[in-house]
C-alpha cells in the first residue's frame, strides 16, 4: 500500500434492502494514478442480495 491514499466520500440515494432513501458513507483507497477501490461502506454492499443492481454504490464504483 506504498503511496496509497484513503478517502471518505458520501453518496445518498435508495436502498433496495431498507426499502428508503439512505446516505452510506464510502471508503476509497487512491493509488498513486489515480485509480480508485472501495475498501468499504458503512451498508451491506457485498452482502446484500442487491449489491449487484445497488443504485447507491453505481455512484461510487
């Protein structure tokens, strides 16, 4: 993780699961081009059974 730089960033929109509007909190690792990786959301994304249609990480990832 030489050079690797975190980031938090918020994206809102609907969650499927909780059937509501929600805001998560992201975790994004930044490499040194640039090039960004979700390490984290404060939501079941990977988990959840509609992680792979998920209209709030779309934004993100």
């Amino acid at each position: 993780m030489e050079n690797y730089q975190t980031e938090e960033e918020f994206v809102s929109g609907f969650c499927k699961k909780q059937n509501q509007t929600r805001t998560v909190l992201c975790e994004m690792e930044v490499d040194p081009q640039g090039n960004r990786r979700l390490c984290g959301a404060d939501c079941a994304y990977g988990r959840c059974e509609h992680s792979g249609t998920c209209g709030l990480m779309r934004q993100i990832i």
